[in-house]
C-alpha cells in the first residue's frame, strides 16, 4: 500500500531555506564527526542532511525558524568567540539532564532542534562504525563473520 509523503499544510507554500543557511548548518554537521571522532567523510552525507533538513521543515514548520534563527546564532556566536569555541560550546556545554519544557536561550534551542537531531542523522548514516559496530551498514543484531556463529537460527534440513 502506497502512502503519500506527509507535509503539513503550513509547509507547502514555504520557500526552500537560504543557501547562507545550510552553508552555516553544514559546518556544525562536520564538527560532530570531528568532536566524536567518528573517522568518517561527511561529503558522503551532503544530500541526506539536505534531505533531511527539508523534511523536517515539511513535517513540522517550526523548523524553518530552529534553523534559521540557529544559524544566524551560530554566525554571532563564531563572530563573537572564534569557530573552535563556538562549536564546542554547541556541542559539549550540555546540562547533564535533558531539558524539557520550553527552551529559555537559544544555546538550548540550538542544541535541541538543531545540533541533537544532526547528532543523531550522523550517527545513524555509520557513525556508530566508531564505536565498535561491526555489521553498521545492515542494522541487524550481527553479521555473517568467517568463523563465527551466524547471528540468527539457521534452516534445518528435513
């Protein structure tokens, strides 16, 4: 059965973000690799985070303003503390319990609707290879490693 994509209607008459936009967004989708060090090349990632970032946008408009307003966050913050420091604080000043709630400054919009959600899109697209997954590519509960027991039940003759 075929399903439509789901747009919300506030999304459909939206003009597509300001290239000066993904242009400060994909910086900071860079800078995950590097602060986790996930060893991988971002550029094979350029068209899923582009897609991933006109999705949102049509799912929810709200979007739109978090990366919009985040950018030019992003760009005061460089201007204002040199790239290095801002990112760091993007990406490491998190409070040790998640926020709920309404966010109070636009650090903690940033982080959550923009910079946790690009964490998690980087991690999903094989970061996760970093941290010791051995079948990353598949998504399943193992691989079908030379000498090792297969990770499922095998077929039994009759």
């Amino acid at each position: 059965m075929y399903q439509s994509k789901a747009i919300h209607a506030l999304s459909r008459t939206k003009e597509p973000l300001p290239q000066a936009v993904i242009d400060t967004l994909w910086p900071l989708f860079i800078e995950i690799g590097y602060h986790w060090s996930l060893g991988d090349d971002p550029a094979n990632y350029h068209l899923r985070f582009l897609t991933f970032i006109e999705n949102r946008i049509e799912v929810d408009p709200l979007y739109e303003g978090y990366y919009r307003d985040g950018a030019r966050y992003i760009d005061e913050l460089v201007l204002e503390i040199g790239r290095a420091a801002a990112f760091n604080r993007i990406l490491a000043n998190k409070p040790r319990i998640a926020p709920s709630g309404v966010p109070a400054t636009m650090l903690e919009v940033l982080q959550r609707f923009v910079a946790n959600e690009f964490i998690a899109l980087r991690l999903a697209l094989g970061g996760f290879k970093a941290f010791g997954a051995v079948n990353y590519c598949g998504y399943f509960g193992g691989a079908n490693i030379e000498n090792e027991p297969t990770p499922y039940r095998e077929r039994r003759s009759s």
